[in-house]
C-alpha cells in the first residue's frame, strides 16, 4: 500500500485518519496477548475509568511481531525518509462505564531514562519512578504518533476530537479559548484502523455514552537523539518493510 496521502494530511492538518491497518485475527491475536500478560504494578494502572500499561512493548514482548506487520512497518517507511524508532508505547482501555474525559491538550512531555538539567528541557515529572520532560520543540515538531484502534470507536465511546492545523502554531498556551469551536473534527476510527498525530495538535475526547469500550494502542517515533546524557526511556528500532521483487 502508498500511504503518501496520510503523510500529506499529518503534515497540513495535524493527523489523518486509516482503515484495515490489522485484520480482525490480529486484533484478537493482540488482545489475547495482553490479557495473558502478568500484571507488574509499576507498568500497570487500574481505575473505574481506565486500565493503562506503560512501556507496553517492555512488558509485552511478544506483542513485537504482532504490532509491526507488514502494513506498519510501510506506513512508517512511507511517512519519512528519515530512520524513526518507537520512543513510547501504551496500552488504554477506556471501560464501557468510563466517566473519563480529556480536555483539549498538546502532548508535550517525552518519556526519559534519568532526570538530568539541560537547557530547553523543562517541566520535568516523575510518575511510579519514570521521568517526563518537555524536550526542544523540534523533537515535538518531528513526533510521529500512531494510535492503533482495537475496538470501532465513534463520538459515542470517546473518539479524539481535534483541532486540525492546530500544530502548525507552535505550543500553546492551556489558557487561551480562541481555538476551541472553531473546526473541531471528531476522528471515528473502525477496529483495526489508525489514527496518525503530530503531538502538537490539540485533541480531546468526551466519556463513553454507548457503553463501548475503547482500547487503543498508542505509538510515539522519532528521530532524534537527545542531548547527552539524555537517553530516550524507550527506544526500539523499526524494522524494515520487506519489498517483493517482481
């Protein structure tokens, strides 16, 4: 497949929306090897309104192969000519009786190894010992996020609400209203498609009215290595996408 016209609309609009990027066996494959996995209290988070498994690909190795087929590993080849490794995975499974909801947002903070002062890296975190930093715009500005839909979700069950070229303004201020109503585009992904963002485009999601759930994979590349001693907390090289000669 040329996935030329999804590189086109991540760069003009922020994301850009495709189906029928896993089949129906492979969903099932994917899902049965989360919920066989072992459940390790630092990488897992359990609520009423969300179950979350961080480093996802750390904790579920086996789930390697499964997520990186054929159509992923081209969609990847085809929306940079550069070498992107994935720099975060994580699992989300928003409850068919989730009240959770997201506000509009940017995401603005890396995952890193260590907690280190370097200039341009600023609000630092620390959640269950894993730090976040906000890194140098340009590694936000190259961010590829891929968001892997597990179920069929629409406005009913909490599908992302964005507001498209939203990231070609830089990092915006959480206080400011201007953008808010102004060409929001909910973005209703079938099982098996994907969502493709830049991380500076603003999105939200509102709570689950159908009683469906919603579970997604969330995928983060990049390109960048950071600023020493800075290391990525994740960092797995792509494969690449087997091309049969004719």
């Amino acid at each position: 497949m040329n996935y030329v016209k999804n590189k086109i609309e991540l760069e003009e609009n922020g994301f850009s929306v495709l189906t029928d990027l896993y089949s129906d066996n492979e969903i099932s494959r994917i899902l049965a090897c989360i919920e066989n996995t072992e459940q390790d209290e630092n990488s897992f988070m359990k609520t009423k309104d969300l179950f979350a498994i961080r480093q996802l690909i750390k904790n579920i190795p086996e789930l390697t192969d499964l997520l990186f087929n054929k159509k992923l590993t081209e969609l990847i080849s085809d929306l940079s000519e550069s070498e992107y490794f994935l720099t975060k995975a994580i699992y989300f499974d928003k409850p068919s009786k989730s009240n959770w909801f997201v506000a509009y947002h940017q995401d603005l903070s890396i995952s890193v190894d260590k907690k280190v002062n370097l200039e341009n890296y600023v609000n630092w975190t620390v959640k269950k010992g894993q730090y976040g930093v906000q890194p140098p715009i340009e590694i936000l500005q190259d961010t590829i996020t891929i968001r892997i839909h597990l179920d069929k979700t629409d406005k009913n069950n909490g599908a992302l609400k964005v507001i498209p070229k939203s990231h070609l303004n830089g990092i915006i201020r959480a206080d400011s209203q201007d953008w808010i109503l102004e060409n929001e585009f909910i973005c209703e992904i079938e099982k098996g498609g994907a969502m493709l963002m830049k991380p500076l485009t603003l999105h939200a999601s509102n709570r689950t009215t159908n009683g469906k759930k919603r579970r997604v994979i969330h995928l983060e590349f990049n390109k960048h290595n950071l600023t020493n001693p800075l290391g990525w907390l994740e960092h797995y090289e792509v494969k690449k996408p087997v091309h049969n000669n004719v």
